[in-house]
C-alpha cells in the first residue's frame, strides 16, 4: 500500500510545490506591472508627452552642438585691436575666445600694431595676451600641417604612451610605440634616448622623434593624418582630451572630459523616472489607493516588485539606447543598471518615508543630487588614481575609451552600489504595511520602523549589522575620495574619525531601534548580548571589504589607513584579525548599554563609542603604517 505522506515529502514533490510558489510570486508581480504601466499611462496627457519630447530634443541639440562645436563659454571673451591686413589677423579671428576689433577701439585688451604689441595694465589684458600667444601658436600649427612635406614642418614627433608606475621598462629599451617604437626612460619621464638628451638625433634630417621614435617622410605624414581628426574639431579637441602624438607643442595630458559627458547621459533620464515612481509610490499612500493592494493575498515584496518593474524595465531600456547612440557595450549597461537600482531603491525608501508630495519632492532632488556626485566626480579621475573606480561611471569611460574593464574592478564599482540597493528595498518593505503607509509618523520613527521590521530574534541584529557593510563602504570610499587631495597629515585623522563615526552608527541604530519598539528586554545581559551579536555581524561583513585589494586601493596612504594597513607579519595579521573582531563588540555594546535607557544616553555612549574607535584607529595606523 502507498504511503501518501513519504510521497507527498519526496524531492519531486517539494521541487513541484517550490515550482508553483514560485510561478504564482511571479504571476504576481506581472500583474501588478501590468496594473502600474496601465495606471501610469492615463495620468500623461498629451500636453505632458508633447513637453516631454521637446524637452529631449531641446538637451539632445545642445549635447550635440556642444560636441560639433566644442565647449565655447568664453566665446569673444577678450577684445583686439588689429589692423585686418596684419598677418596675425587670422590668427585672431579663428579664435573662439578673442574678438577683433579696428584699431580706432578704445574699448580693448590688447592692440597689435605693425611694430609693437600694447598690453592693458590689468589682469584681464594680461590674460588677453597670454590668450593671443596661444592663439598665434595654434594658427602657426595649423598652418604647417598644411605643408606638404611634413618632416620639414614637424621635425620633431613624439609619441607618449602613458604606463602603470609598475609597468615601466628599463631606459634604452624599445617598446611598439606604433611609429617604429618608443624609448621610455626607466624613471617615466619619457625622456629619449637620444645622444646629446635635446631629443633629436643628429644625422640627416629626417626628423627622429624626441620620445626615440624614428621617423622618415612617409612616417611623419602618417603620424599627422592621425592628429588631423582631433586639430580639425577646433574647440571640441579640448573636449575630447589632449593629444598623445604630434609636435611637442600640441601634446597635453589626456583627460576623459568628452567620455564623462557621455557617461553622464546616463544619469540625466534617471532623474525624470524617479520622479514618476516617486509620485506613483506615495499616490498610494496619500489617495489609500494602496489599501486594495494590501488586502489582496499577494505579500509587501510582490507589490513592491511589480510596482518597480515597470521603471527599471524602463531605465534598461534607455540605458541600451544610449549605450547604442553613444558607443558603449554590454559593459556600460551592467555597469550603469545597478546605478538605476540605486536610484529606484532610494526614491521608494523617501516616498515610504515622506509625509506628503513637497517632502518627496525635497527627497528626490537631495538623492539625485547626492547619487549623481557620487557616480560623476569620482570618474573624473579615471586616469588619475584607482579612487575613481568608486564610481561604476568610471567602467563606463574606460568602455568608451576601449579599454578592458577586469571582473575585480567591475564588482569594486558596482558590488557596494548594488548590494546598498537591496538592502534598501528590503527596509523599504518592511514599512509597506497599513501601520506605516496611511499615518502622519515623522521620518525618523518611520526609519526606525524600518529597521525595526527586519528583527524578529537577536541574531536578526547580527545580520542587519552585517547588511549595513555596503553603505558603510561607500561612505567610508566617499569620504576618502573627497579627501585624498588634501595633505595627508591632515587628512588621514579626519578618514580615521569618518570611519569610525559611520561604523558605529551602522552597529547601533538597529540595537536603538529595537529597544525603542520594545523588542527585547531593557536589562544589561541583553545588552550586552545584542552589543556582541552586531560587532559579530558588522565584523563578518566587514571581511568583504577586501576587495579592495584587487583594485590597488591600499597603495594609496589613505586607502592603508582606512582598509588595509601594509608592511605587516604573519603574527600582526593575526592579531589584527582578531582585535577588530573584540574592538566591534565592546563598542556595540558601550552603545547599546546607552540605546537600553533611552535617546540621550544612547547620544552619550555613541561618542564614547566613536572615541574608542577613533583611538584604536589611531594606534593601528600609528604602529602599523
């Protein structure tokens, strides 16, 4: 006879039931995707899509002119008086940034007569002038690239090929240099190897290269159709980064300003999705049109889900658009994609959160503005320090750029930004109940809300502790991007001081949060306890931090002080492993004796907490290096 139960338990059985959960969750959301698109697409009228599109076509003719044309701000910014049969007036005339005027004009910076050059006695004539050099100069330039036998023209060619500190040769050997091969001086200044060091060697004239690169006739043309793209664009060569090859007047350090402004298409849609999801999250509290959602037998995340799917399937979309537009590959877009998740996670968090649609409108504006310095700043630095990989934008200029992005860089950049964005969302549905969604609760008992609806037991504070790694990582990359230009005497103090208020923040405020809801008893064992259960968690989670290593963070001295200190032993190591394990758990518990008596007292021992911090820090960084 068959035993109906053992049938009911076999692995076929609960593969099936795990299948059907599984299939109706994802029923679920489609609906209420479908229920949102629908919804959404009758609240736009056509006035709204009319502005919209010409809103688009408005930014995209200016992005386009600003890359055709260059970047011309300062446009006939300084007046000339100059004769226009002088030989210099053309010179003047294709500048962007000087105007000319006849002689006769009193109202000018600077006149260039026949014999003599008159400068006004003020700093805006001085700048005129060092703008008329530059101008002469670039119009001579120009002028010989119009000759016919370039090696006359440019005796001198040079090619720069810009290298890790690591990775430099020794001097005197040869590399492909793409012209027949560059010398690089072992201390990476790029001297050649020339005999008398002046960059040129003697001999028949042919124009070998102060970098070592030899040249003839057909070389040195070669050389300049490969420069002529980027003279030829005018004021959009500066947009686009200084050359690497040509004369040695026209070559100037490369940065990545055209790739960041592309880069930055990315973020600019972001801004407009968010402010419908914003709005359509908090229609559902404000109307308790949501309340027909949440008696329905479908969960919080199934809701949240479906309601956000419609938006990130939106956000991906445009996001490949413009990828495809701009140049970018399947690198841009996973690179970018978590940035969208970040963005949709932290406007449902402040819509959850906000009180009516002029604190949401308050939240969206601080979030965009605070994400998008977080993602664009960073990535100017692209070709400066490994700092700027904090940013996922700075994959996507090193894509544009046609550079190889490593998986380690790759989950460096987007790991944190990713993981900050599921917690968020989890937080954010744990207050997606009637309690939370229909009342006039102030921000700061919502959050506590929050954090409150992810504890059930005490080992819930361990993993909250360790689910706040991602964010304490990206403050703590923040902070030392922000930072890392200033004297590192002063800088390193303030790093170690950002680290350990933002640590101790992250292994309290659940501890507070559940004493202040009345989830565990307020007596000292319990304290104690919960102290040591979120110093294990932040420490666990902490370990993931090592990632940095791959990007080569630690180099930096701000990067040792605040993640990795170097020059240590196998028993140091050791010891370091262990200290920071026991530094975590008796400054969560100094915090959470003070979250058990109250707001104030948990206010004095976070400082006492953040002081203990601070001088271990101090110490390690101190002894250590």
């Amino acid at each position: 006879m068959r035993d109906d139960s053992t049938a009911a338990d076999s692995p076929s059985s609960r593969f099936e039931g795990l299948r059907t959960r599984v299939v109706a969750h994802l029923r679920a959301v489609a609906r209420i995707a479908r229920w949102e698109v629908s919804r959404s697409a009758g609240t736009v009228d056509r006035k709204t899509i009319a502005l919209g599109l010409v809103a688009a076509l408005v930014a995209a003719g200016i992005a386009a002119g600003a890359v055709g044309s260059g970047v011309a701000i300062d446009q006939n910014l300084y007046r000339v008086g100059i004769a226009s049969d002088s030989p210099y007036y053309d010179a003047v005339d294709q500048s962007s940034v000087l105007e000319p005027r006849p002689l006769s004009d009193p109202n000018v910076e600077l006149v260039v007569s026949e014999t003599h050059i008159s400068v006004a006695d003020t700093q805006t004539g001085r700048a005129a002038y060092q703008a008329y050099r530059e101008a002469v100069q670039s119009y001579n330039e120009r002028q010989m690239r119009l000759e016919a036998n370039q090696s006359a023209a440019f005796p001198v060619v040079v090619t720069l090929q810009y290298r890790e500190r690591g990775a430099l040769v020794p001097a005197g050997s040869r590399v492909d240099g793409g012209n027949g091969g560059s010398a690089v001086s072992g201390d990476g200044s790029g001297t050649a190897d020339g005999g008398d060091g002046s960059g040129a060697d003697a001999g028949d004239g042919t124009g070998s290269a102060g970098s070592g690169t030899g040249v003839d006739s057909s070389d040195a043309a070669a050389a300049d159709d490969t420069n002529i793209g980027a003279s030829s664009l005018g004021g959009a060569a500066g947009l686009f980064g200084g050359d690497a090859s040509g004369s040695p007047a026209s070559i100037s350090p490369p940065f990545p300003f055209a790739s960041l402004v592309l880069a930055f298409a990315f973020l600019v849609p972001m801004n407009f999705v968010i402010q419908a999801y914003g709005s359509s999250i908090l229609n559902e509290r404000v109307n308790r049109r949501g309340e027909l959602l949440l008696v329905a037998p479908i969960s919080p995340g199934d809701i949240v889900a479906g309601k956000t799917l419609p938006y990130l399937a939106g956000m991906v979309g445009i996001t490949v658009v413009i990828a495809a537009a701009i140049g970018g590959g399947p690198v841009s877009v996973a690179a970018v994609i978590p940035i969208g998740l970040l963005f949709l996670s932290s406007t449902f968090v402040g819509a959850m959160f906000a009180r009516s649609f002029k604190e949401l409108t308050f939240v969206t504006v601080t979030v965009s503005v605070f994400l998008t310095t977080y993602t664009f700043v960073p990535a100017i630095f692209t070709n400066v320090t490994p700092i700027a990989l904090i940013s996922p934008l700075t994959l996507v200029v090193r894509d544009l750029g046609g550079d190889a992005v490593s998986l380690g860089d790759f989950a460096f950049s987007v790991g944190p930004i990713l993981l900050a964005a599921i917690v968020l969302f989890l937080l954010g549905t744990g207050v997606y109940r009637e309690e939370d969604m229909f009342t006039q609760r102030s921000v700061p008992l919502k959050f506590l809300d929050a954090l409150d609806s992810r504890i059930s037991r005490p080992r819930s504070i361990a993993t909250l502790s360790a689910l706040s790694i991602p964010f304490v990582f990206i403050a703590e990359l923040l902070a030392i991007a922000v930072l890392f230009v200033l004297p590192v005497d002063v800088t390193v103090p303030l790093v170690l001081v950002a680290v350990a208020v933002v640590e101790e923040l992250a292994k309290s405020m659940h501890i507070y949060a559940a004493f202040e809801k009345a989830r565990f008893a307020r007596t000292i064992r319990v304290s104690l306890l919960l102290g040591a259960l979120s110093g294990l968690g932040f420490f666990l989670g902490e370990k993931f931090t090592a990632i940095v290593q791959l990007v080569g963070l630690p180099s930096l001295t701000l990067g040792q002080a605040a993640f990795a200190p170097s020059g240590i032993g196998l028993a140091t190591a050791a010891g370091l492993l262990v200290a920071p394990l026991v530094l975590h758990a008796v400054t969560a518990s100094v915090t959470a004796l003070g979250a058990r008596r109250g707001k104030s007292t948990y206010a004095l021992a976070l400082v006492g907490a953040i002081g203990i911090h601070v001088v271990y820090n101090m110490q390690v960084v101190t002894n250590l290096g």
